[in-house]
C-alpha cells in the first residue's frame, strides 16, 4: 500500500501545471543556492582556528598572573 510510480507521475503533472515550469525551475535553483550555503558555512565553521605559538604575554598580565598564583 505504498505510492506507485503512476501516482508520482500523477503528482509530479498536477504540480507542473499549478505551478508552471518557470518556477519549479526558480525554486530548484534557489534551493540548490540554500544547500550550496549551507554546506560552505558547516566547512567554515569546521575549521580550526589558528593560535599563534609565539604570543607574548603583556606586562601587566604577568605581574597578575604572578599575583594570582601567591
């Protein structure tokens, strides 16, 4: 009791002439955009950031550091 192929076909034609095939094409473009962001902005968000090794510390951060520590 699942859909059949002739029930798509049905559907897939009733969509077609309420919507027209202008702007089926609109939306599949607009949502092929959607995804193609998406994925660019997971992967970007993916990435490490970089930390510099070589950073160093303030004057003032040491002496409280120090201080911190006592």
């Amino acid at each position: 009791m699942g859909i059949g192929i002739s029930e798509l076909l049905l559907l897939l034609l009733i969509v077609v002439v309420v919507f027209g095939t202008q702007r089926l094409r609109n939306v599949g473009a607009d949502l092929g955009a959607a995804i193609k962001g998406f994925k660019n902005a997971v992967k970007d968000q993916d990435a490490p950031t970089p930390v510099a090794k070589d950073k160093k510390p303030i004057d003032g951060e040491t002496a409280t550091k120090q201080q911190e520590k006592t």
